[in-house]
C-alpha cells in the first residue's frame, strides 16, 4: 500500500491525539494504583489500531463503534464504576466528533456520510483537529472534581448521562444529513455547548457532594469533641472529689489489709477505677480526635448492649489530620455497631490500634449475621437510611489513600474485621 501525504500526516499526528485520549482520561480519572507499563501499551495499541483502521477502511461509522469500544478498553487502566466509565468515552467521543465535523466543514469538504469511505484529504484540517481537541483536553483538566468518584444517587446519573447519550444519536443524524454547511456548524456547536454544559453540571455536583461529605465528618467531629470536652470536665470533677477523698480512701483500705481481707481490698479499688469510666472516658491517649471519637461510640454502642474492649497503644503526637482520624475511625465503628445490630445477642466489638515503625495500625472486629451484602465488587450498607451511610467505605478509601495506607477487611465465622494500615510519622 502506498502511503501519501496525507496518510503520513495522519500516522504522525494519531501519535499525538493518542496522548490527547490521555489527557482526556485524566479529566475523568485517577492514576493510583495504575499498572504503567500495562497502561503505555494499551495505549500503543490504541493509536496502532485506529491507524490501521484509518489506512484501510476510513468508514466513519466504523472508526466511530471501534473507537468506543477501544477507549472503553482504555478506562481499564483506572479505578471507577461502571457508569463513570461508560459516561467518559461518551463525552469523549462528542467532543472529538463536533470537533472534526466542524473542521471538515470549515476546511471544505462535501458529501459527508458515515458508511462510505471517507474523501476527507485536508492536512492542514487534520492536524487543525489534533490541535484543538488538545486545547479543549488541557480546558477540561481544571474541572477537577470529576475525577475523584465521588458517589453520586442514580436519578442524578440518569439525568448526566441521558443527554450525552441523545447528543450521541444526534450527531449520528446530522452526520448523515445533508445540510448547508452553515446550519451543520451551528447544530455541532449547540451539541458541543450543551454538553459542555452537562459537563459543567457534573463536575459541580460531583464538588457539592464531595463538599457535603466533608461537612457531614466535621459535623460528626464537633459532636465529638463536645462530648469529650463534657467528659473531660466530669473526669475532672470526679478526680478533685477522689483527690479529696483520698485519705478516707487510704483509711479504709489500710482497715481491710490489717484484716487480710484481699478480695474486698481489690472491689474497693476497682470501684475507684471505675469512677472516671462512669463518666463515660473509656480511652484516654492524649489524642483529642482519637478519644473524642471512640469514647462517643463506646457509649453509643453500649446503649446498643455491644460489650466493648480496647487496646490502645499510640503516641501523643502523630502526623496524621484529626479530619482523617475522625473520618476513619468514625465509620470503621458506625459499620461496626451496625453490624452487630443484625443480633439479637452476643453483640461484641474489639478495638485495637497501635502505632509501630511509623505505621499506625487499626483494628476494629465485630460479631454480626454472618451476611454481608456485595455489589459489583463492593461491599454495601445495611444500614436503611442509604443516602447518609453510602459513603462510609468510600470515605475512609479516601483518607486512607492521602497517607498511602491500605484498608482492608475479612470475614471469619461471623465476624467481620476492618483493618487500616496508615504510614504516619509519630
């Protein structure tokens, strides 16, 4: 086959519109945890495909169905949903489609169909598009939170992805119609600024709840720390009335030891013990966001009648935002008193954190059913209200990344055990 000019022109800059898909991608998605390697080849393949597709077929209707599916293959490379997925290569490829349809008209060309061959020859026209799909892929890296995941309800999908859909159906129909040039510029760039629009509206909402997320942890936190400010004041109380007490404390327990009476030695003192825990400060570890969070729940599980232990061995002083603390540590024990909500009896909830080699370590087990509910690979809430409590997992995913940590979970016998590993410096 021989290749001219123009075939050549497009050789060189499919190369380059290759690595536009790439920025494009990056409007949509994160490159955490991504394979490099496995990416940089799925993307020679790309750019491989679509020029052996260009030199031996240049059908637009096919290019166009190859095309979806290629970049569908391309979102592999990054985690997300399925909906999010199917909703980038949309927009993507209405985007690119306006853009090279607008160019062709405005560099000359004439008979535009989509299931013959294509006599599209302007060189200065392909590398115009090249150009400007690349400028509108830099433009939409500033919209940056569409690439967070951020979970958001169905009827707000639907709406999002319909009309990129019907914007998809309609370029197909101009695509085959005949009209003036003029009329066909002006109808590409209403499709084009509607769905820059919903666009625009997707990356606001995807900020508003990511927003509301956010204020939902700060609202949890300042009840929190309230409660442990009242704790602490208690605690105080209850250790000026000890201290004033002491020496009556001293004087009775000397009575009982000079009558070797052991056991009501050790009742006495473990009524003492227990004065501070009265008041509801079950941990106390200097920490404000740690107390103030697991003391909270300690209490509201034991409303619950959830027996609850601790083991809590951690520095004062640890790099890690009380935001994130909060955050992980709230969910990992509302998901915990959930579960063991699913009981009638035998509710229990085992808390441990340690903090080793700059490593914090958080372990929370709980006794549940035994039935967990799985959706497309991700574990799901039982808990009624959905809207609220959908994003607890998510939300942790969340903090936990900012620290490169992990979390993870098993289930064993009817206990389910969450674990985060975070890499703090203490």
């Amino acid at each position: 086959m021989d290749l001219g000019v123009f075939e050549w022109t497009f050789i060189i800059t499919n190369i380059f519109g290759t690595y536009t898909i790439y920025k494009f991608m990056m409007v949509f998605f994160k490159r955490d945890n991504v394979n490099k390697k496995v990416e940089a080849i799925s993307y020679g393949l790309y750019c491989l495909i679509i020029a052996l597709l260009f030199l031996y077929l240049k059908i637009p209707i096919v290019m166009l169905v190859s095309n979806l599916l290629l970049l569908f293959g391309l979102t592999f490379n990054y985690q997300s949903n399925l909906l999010n997925r199917i909703l980038s290569i949309v927009f993507i490829s209405i985007i690119f489609l306006c853009i090279e349809m607008i160019i062709v008209v405005i560099t000359g060309a004439v008979d535009i169909t989509i299931i013959h061959e294509s006599r599209f020859q302007s060189i200065y026209g392909l590398i115009l598009i090249k150009i400007v799909s690349y400028v509108v892929a830099l433009l939409m890296n500033n919209f940056k939170s569409v690439r967070q995941g951020k979970k958001i309800p169905g009827y707000y999908w639907f709406c999002i992805f319909f009309i990129p859909t019907i914007s998809l159906y309609l370029l197909l129909l101009i695509y085959s119609k005949n009209l003036e040039d003029k009329h066909l510029i002006w109808s590409m760039l209403g499709v084009l600024f509607i769905n820059f629009s919903v666009f625009y509206l997707y990356d606001s909402l995807s900020r508003v709840f990511a927003e509301n997320a956010d204020k939902r942890v700060i609202q949890a936190q300042n009840r929190y720390y309230e409660k442990q400010l009242s704790v602490m004041q208690s605690s105080l109380k209850s250790t000026r009335a000890l201290r004033h007490d002491m020496n009556n404390h001293f004087t009775a327990i000397t009575s009982m030891a000079k009558k070797h009476n052991a056991k009501d030695i050790t009742d006495y003192v473990l009524e003492i013990s227990n004065i501070r825990s009265s008041y509801g400060e079950f941990v106390s570890t200097g920490i404000a966001a740690l107390d103030s969070v697991v003391n909270f729940k300690i209490q509201e599980a034991m409303q619950s009648e959830v027996v609850i232990t601790t083991d809590i061995v951690v520095p004062e002083q640890m790099q890690i935002s009380a935001f994130d603390l909060t955050t992980i540590l709230g969910n990992l024990l509302d998901n915990a008193i959930d579960g063991t909500k699913t009981l009638t009896e035998n509710r229990r909830i085992d808390i441990q954190i340690r903090c080793s080699m700059d490593q914090l370590f958080i372990h929370v087990k709980n006794t549940f059913d035994g039935h967990i509910k799985v959706q497309r690979g991700k574990l799901m809430t039982s808990n009624k209200d959905k809207v609220n409590h959908g994003f607890g997992i998510e939300n942790i995913k969340r903090s936990v990344e900012k620290y490169r940590g992990i979390y993870d979970y098993e289930v064993d016998d009817k206990k389910f055990i969450a674990s985060v590993i975070l890499y703090v410096a203490s």
